[in-house]
C-alpha cells in the first residue's frame, strides 16, 4: 500500500468511489461492504482507496491527503486502525482462530480516535466456521466501524454474510477505458495493449501482472503443453506432472478460461486463442458434445473450490484427474467427427 499513496480510484471506479464519498458525507456509510466482481479489476485497491479516505484526518477532495498523521501511518503500513484478514497462504482457507482474534481487536476503542476498518480477501476464503464466527460482528457492528469483503466469487460466501453486507457489483471495466489506461504502461515493453488485455480476459490489473516476471511465459508455456496433451504429443500423466510443479491455483484458473473460451468458440464467438491452431485440431476441438464441455467446466469449478478449500489434495492425482477426463472429452470428439 505504500505505493502510489493516497491509493485513488481506477477510472473504471468513478462511479462507485463518488458514491461512497457522498454516503461518507450523509453520514450513511454502511458497517458492512462487499466488493464483488472478476479478479483483476482493483477491487482490494478500491477497498484500500476507501480504509485510506476514511481514516485520513484531513481528507481532502473526497481522497486521503497523504501528510496527516494518519497518513503517515497508512503509508508505512503501521495503523492500528486497519486490520487485514487474508489466508495465510494464498488458495487456502482463512482461519476461525485468525477471525476471533480480529472480532476481540474490534471490540476496543479505535486508537486514532477515528475509524476502525477490516479489509478481508478474499471473503470466499472463509470457511463456515471462521464465517459464522464473523456474524456477530457483522449483526452488532461497532460504531464507525466498516468491514470491506473482496470477493471474486461472491455466491461462494455462505448466503449469512451476503445478507448482513451492503453487496457493490464492479463489473469487467469497458474495453476502451481500459485501453487509454494500460495504453501509457505498455510503450516499453514492445507488447500492444489491445493483445495483452484480451491475453487477460478484459481484467486490467491482470494484463498489467503479465509483464512482470515470466508470468506471459509461463501461460504461454502452459497452453503450448495443453495443445500438445490435444494432438496426443504428450501425455495426461506427464502433463500434470509437469503442471503440479508450478502455481496450482493459477493452472486451474487458466484451464477454466481455457475452456470456457473453446464453449463460447464453439457458441460462434470470436476467440482468437483458437485461430493459430491446426484444422485437425480445430476440427476435433469444434466436435466435442457441448452438454460434455459444460460438465467438464462444472467439474473445475468444483476441483477448483475444492483445493481452495484448504482441503490439501495430492495436487498430481488432482490434475492426472482433469487431464484425462479431457483425453475422454477428445475421445468423444473423434467418434462424433
């Protein structure tokens, strides 16, 4: 959060940031918000922006000044009255001893005198019992207090906590907003916006991380290897083999999309992930049963909740598991061909 302090909204988030500023101002800011909507589109940086306006003690033009005291604090990472609740490692579950200790922390006094804010990310990372034992907290808030839940995924937080928060939908911000936004951070790295946006599904924050590090080569990398698993150049057993090695959470993400894409393609949607391929392949991929593809997807979402559960699977049998139901998919395909 020190970077590019006071943190201002994204100019996708216009809207939303002059509507909070205006319940700020009437004195109607509710205890509970959830940010729901896509990952990548800033919404943990638009719960920042807000702890960041709401704890600054002479904000200034609906934003935090970035000199105050409090400011200060913020900027250092040091204020006591800004708490985050986040897995303690990334694709698990938030702990209930880690939410009973937040619930104590905010039945003191606010110790600036001010606000006490909670950012928890992301809200789907609760589990029922580590939900639950947040209820209370959200039934009986204590004054000026405001609990911020991130989610991507908001119909997996249990139906209880939905309730008691005020729900704030962002939508996949709008192509071209994007693109004079991302336009200016692109020119030195020799890749066009408009390739790298769609390279991330229309999540700005998202095409932005491709460059860092060897993430682009490593998406790259890892389509290149799911095209070889279609044309039978490789295997299901040393794919995922290959696969477990790396980030779990952001392989399955990437397969889900992967194949979501390929149902829209075959729907007649424009995809050009697909125009490089060979006929043969596109032929093949063209004849898989679409009630097949969309039972295939239902089982990621479900591998997919499952490993973010915490629930610790063998990380290689869970992926043989997917690739070899997809060598059955193919296998369909070729006899409907």
């Amino acid at each position: 959060m020190s970077d590019n302090f006071p943190a201002l909204p994204y100019p996708w988030q216009k809207d939303q940031w002059q509507s909070f500023n205006k319940h700020i101002d009437d004195n109607q800011l509710a205890h509970a918000l959830m940010l729901a909507g896509p990952a990548g589109i800033g919404k943990r940086h638009l719960a920042n922006a807000l702890a960041q306006r709401l704890l600054c003690q002479t904000p200034q033009q609906g934003a935090a000044c970035g000199k105050c005291h409090s400011c200060g604090l913020l900027r250092a990472q040091t204020h006591p009255d800004l708490k985050y609740l986040q897995p303690e490692e990334p694709g698990k579950a938030i702990k209930i001893d880690a939410v009973r200790e937040l619930t104590r922390a905010l039945g003191t006094t606010a110790q600036q005198s001010g606000y006490k804010v909670v950012i928890i990310e992301p809200a789907e990372a609760m589990n029922t019992n580590s939900a639950n034992a947040l209820l209370k907290t959200l039934e009986e808030p204590a004054e000026d207090t405001l609990l911020i839940l991130v989610s991507h995924t908001p119909s997996a937080v249990l139906p209880t906590i939905r309730s008691r928060c005020q729900i704030r939908s962002l939508p996949m911000p709008r192509k071209a907003v994007v693109l004079d936004w991302l336009s200016p951070l692109v020119t030195s790295s020799g890749i066009a916006p408009e390739p790298l946006l769609e390279m991330a599904r229309g999540a700005p924050l998202n095409a932005l991380a491709l460059l860092e590090g060897d993430t682009l080569e490593q998406r790259q990398q890892m389509e290149k290897n799911f095209i070889q698993l279609c044309d039978n150049k490789t295997t299901a057993i040393a794919l995922a083999g290959e696969w477990q090695k790396g980030d779990v959470t952001a392989t399955l993400e990437w397969l889900l999309i992967w194949v979501y894409d390929l149902a829209r393609w075959q729907a007649g949607a424009e995809v050009s992930t697909f125009k490089p391929l060979p006929d043969h392949l596109r032929h093949q991929l063209s004849k898989i049963p679409g009630a097949l593809l969309h039972r295939y997807l239902e089982k990621l979402l479900t591998v997919k909740a499952q490993w973010l559960s915490g629930a610790n699977p063998n990380k290689q049998l869970l992926l043989e598991e997917l690739l070899l139901d997809w060598g059955v998919l193919l296998r369909q395909a070729q006899k409907v061909a």
